[in-house]
C-alpha cells in the first residue's frame, strides 16, 4: 500500500469505521426490536436467539476465510463485495414474511458483514504503521461501537414505534451505498505479498465446531439429552481435528503459532468474555424493559441510553491510554465495572429499582468502553503485517463467538426458567443466572487482563513475532510492530 498523507488516512479511517457502523447498529437495533418481533412472527425465546445467533454464527464462521482471502486478493475487492452483499442482505430481511425467511436472510447478511470488519481493520493496520498513530486509529474505530450502542436504542425504538420492526433494516441502506461509493473513490487496494492459499478442511471443521455447539446450547431446554449430546459431541470432535489438523498445513486457516503470545491468547480469550457478556446483558436487558415492565420500544432504548451513553465516552478514551500506556489499566477497569454489574444485578436484583438499574447499565458501559480498544491493538500487534487480515479477523471472530454464545446460553438458562410460568412473574429470579453468567465474564476479563499484560507477556509476543517473521520468505518481512 502506497504512504498516504494524514488526511487520506483519516479518510480511510472513516470509510471504515462506517463499514462498522451499520453492522453494529444492526445488532443493537435489532436488540431493541426483539419484542415487537416475536409478536408480529409468533416467535418463542429460542426463535429470538436464532435471529441473533444466525448472523453472529455465520459471521464468526467465515471472518477468518474473509480476511485470508483479502490478504490474497485484494482487501478493498473483499470489502467492497462485503459492502455490497450486506446491504442487498438488509433489503430482503426487511421483506421476511415469517421466522425462517428472517433468520436465512439475516445470515445472507452475515456473509457480507464477514468480509467487513476484519478486512476494514487489515487496511487501517496497513494504513497506520506507526504503534500509536495505530492504538488511536483503533480507538476511533472502537469509539464507532460506543455510537451505535448510543444511537441504536433511541433510532430503533422511534423506528419500531412509528414505523414498525422491518424499518430497522432500511437504515443500513444509505450508509452501505455511501461507504460502497467512498471505497470505489478514496481506499487503494492492499493485498499480503504473498498469497496464502485457501484451507476448505480447516473452514468445514470451523462451521461444524460453531454451528453444533450454537444448536446444543439453545435447543437444549426443548430438545432433550440425547440431541444435545449428539450435538456437543460434534463440536467436541471438530475442535480436536481443527487441532490436529492445522498445524500440519503450511497455509492453515487458523495459525495457531499465534496462540504462542500470550497477549494474542488473552486477547482472544477477552473478546470471547466481553462480548459474551455484552449479548446476554442486552438481551436480557430489552426483554426485561419491554415484556416485563411494559415499556415501548423508545422508552426502552431510553432507559440503556446510559450504558450506551458511557461506552460512546470511554471507548476513544481507552485507545488513547492502550496508545500510551499499554493495555493493562483499560482491562483492568473493563473488567471491575462488568463484573460489578453483573453481580448488582444477580445479587442485589437490580432491575427491580430504577435506581440500581441505572448504575448497573452505567458500570457495564464504561467496562464495555474501555475492553474494545485492547483487545483489537493487543491481537494485531507484534504480527506481521502480510498477515494482518488473519490476525485481525481471529480477534474479530473471537468477538462473534463470544456473542454467539451469549446469547446462546443466557437466552437458554432464561427459557429454562421461565418454562411453564408466567413471564412476568418468573422473569427476575430465572434471568438470575443468566447475570451471574455476564458477572463470571466479567471477572475473566479482568483476571487475564492482568496475567497478559506484564513483561513476561510482553516477551512471549515480542518471541513470537520474531519466530513468524523468521519463517517467511525475506520479501513479506515486514512486522507491524511489537507493542502488547
């Protein structure tokens, strides 16, 4: 990629970070809406886990063959297609005439929404090569989250009260065809000097792995043992041939030389707790507000604006202080706030008095604000550039698997309390696990946030970037930097 001047690369910058603005304004529109879904498409709870969990488990099955082949071909031609398939993917969803037409076109979706978000943050690891030019980039890039949970509510809630839950999809529409037109113009194209090559054993083992352990978590309030059994031991068995396959391969879809670095493991295994808290908090969230108390749409979004409110504040704030300070103190605090409101809420049952409902939305937004911009800077630094869309779309994916299972097994641990019950009455004590589960991600959060952040830590990522770039060829030499 040729050097641009500052101005151009804050325009790919903000090229990119649309690219993020609708598929995570999707996800927190789409929260606000759940309830006016599953009454106009008759839908149980698993019915509203799937619609969340069809794009989620697709999107974390090909983030990595997206940023892979971007690499290879062309990271702009991905991104664009990305563009393009999303947008088309927003139009049918919003013409779903029931359940199943909604989750199949949400997954068309998906495949779009792969090929975005790693590919957009291999181009900004490429634009900014300097470490903290970078972190600050990534911190903008993450700050982008903290506006579309601020915006998502409050423009979902007058969307679905005046318009109706279908209109959620149409916002996507401007943005996407505005992003596609800014692409084409300002964004050059950028691939790896060397190609990798495709890796269809290891991208099968990947969706089988996902997509069996999604359905035995969900379905096994109504399913029964013998299925989800059947089910968990097909994730069990991809998991082990993903093991012993990838390493054997010399281009695998998974590196797993990666793992060697203790920050990248951290990182990784962060992103999995923070956004698994992240879907389960929202997801209870809205039913609680709508279906229990008995709030409207709008007043609902109204009542998270807080949360959102605080992460849209901290988010920036934390990528300056991961650009100059390192990662360790804006884990630390991500992981003390979404811990505390876990435990506000399972303990002390938080969302019976309005005001202990705001500060637990307060204490998870500014712990979810301050744990994005570590986890992106920590999984992309110290790799090599050449493989910037591998490593960027491993964070990426580890974000989508931990919103998969969110979902997945808060929504399950609610549908197993509520079972039989009135709603109403059975919501606050059989959502009690499901927070003591986001309290739980919290506190891992914080543990490895502090075990993968010292000088040991430092060392493992600064050994493991020398032994990648030792082992490629001298004409892709070209590390992005070691700061952890």
């Amino acid at each position: 990629m040729p050097e641009l001047s500052h101005r151009h690369r804050m325009l790919v910058l903000a090229i990119c970070c649309m690219s993020l603005l609708i598929v995570s304004l999707d996800n927190t529109v789409l929260n606000v809406a759940l309830p006016s879904m599953q009454r106009e498409l008759h839908a149980d709870v698993a019915g509203l886990q799937w619609t969340i969990d069809a794009y989620t488990l697709v999107l974390a099955s090909l983030l990595m063959l997206a940023g892979s082949t971007a690499d290879r071909i062309g990271r702009r031609k991905v991104f664009t297609a990305g563009l393009i398939v999303f947008t088309l993917g927003s139009v049918l969803c919003s013409l779903a005439p029931n359940l199943e037409s909604l989750v199949v076109f949400r997954m068309v979706q998906a495949v779009g929404g792969s090929m975005l978000n790693p590919v957009a943050m291999s181009i900004i690891t490429n634009t900014f090569t300097d470490p903290r030019e970078r972190a600050r980039a990534i911190g903008a890039w993450g700050g982008v989250v903290g506006i579309s949970m601020a915006a998502g509510p409050l423009v979902g809630g007058l969307l679905v009260d005046s318009v109706g839950w279908r209109s959620i999809f149409w916002i996507n529409l401007p943005v996407g065809l505005a992003a596609l037109l800014l692409t084409l113009r300002f964004v050059p194209e950028s691939r790896a000097p060397k190609a990798r090559r495709p890796d269809p054993v290891g991208q099968l083992l990947v969706i089988a792995l996902l997509g069996s352990l999604t359905y035995a978590i969900i379905e096994a309030p109504s399913s029964g043992a013998p299925k989800t059994v059947a089910f968990g031991a097909i994730a069990v068995a991809a998991l082990l041939g993903l093991l012993w396959f990838e390493p054997r391969r010399a281009e695998p879809l998974i590196d797993l030389r990666f793992f060697r670095s203790a920050p990248f493991s951290g990182a990784t295994v962060i992103a999995v707790s923070a956004f698994a808290a992240l879907s389960g908090f929202l997801f209870l969230s809205t039913l609680y507000l709508q279906n229990v108390r008995g709030l409207d749409a709008l007043h609902a979004g109204l009542w998270m604006l807080p949360m959102a409110a605080l992460c849209f504040v901290c988010a920036p704030l934390s990528g300056r202080v991961v650009g100059s300070r390192g990662p360790r103190l804006p884990l630390l605090i991500a992981g003390v706030a979404m811990s505390a409101s876990g435990v506000l809420f399972a303990a002390f049952e938080a969302e019976t008095s309005n005001v202990t409902l705001v500060v637990g939305y307060v204490l998870f937004g500014i712990g979810f604000g301050f744990v994005n911009a570590p986890i992106t800077n920590t999984a992309v630094s110290g790799m090599p550039r050449s493989q910037a869309g591998v490593a960027a779309a491993v964070a990426s994916t580890s974000r989508q698997i931990g919103g998969t299972l969110g979902v997945a097994v808060v929504g399950a641990v609610l549908a197993s309390g509520v079972r039989g019950s009135a709603y109403r009455d059975a919501f606050v004590s059989a959502a009690r696990p499901g927070w003591w589960i986001i309290a739980a991600c919290g506190l891992a959060v914080l543990v490895l946030g502090a075990l993968t952040s010292g000088r040991w830590a430092r060392r493992t990522a600064e050994d493991t970037a020398a032994r990648l770039v030792s082992e490629e060829s001298p004409e892709v030499r070209d590390p992005a930097g070691v700061r952890a």
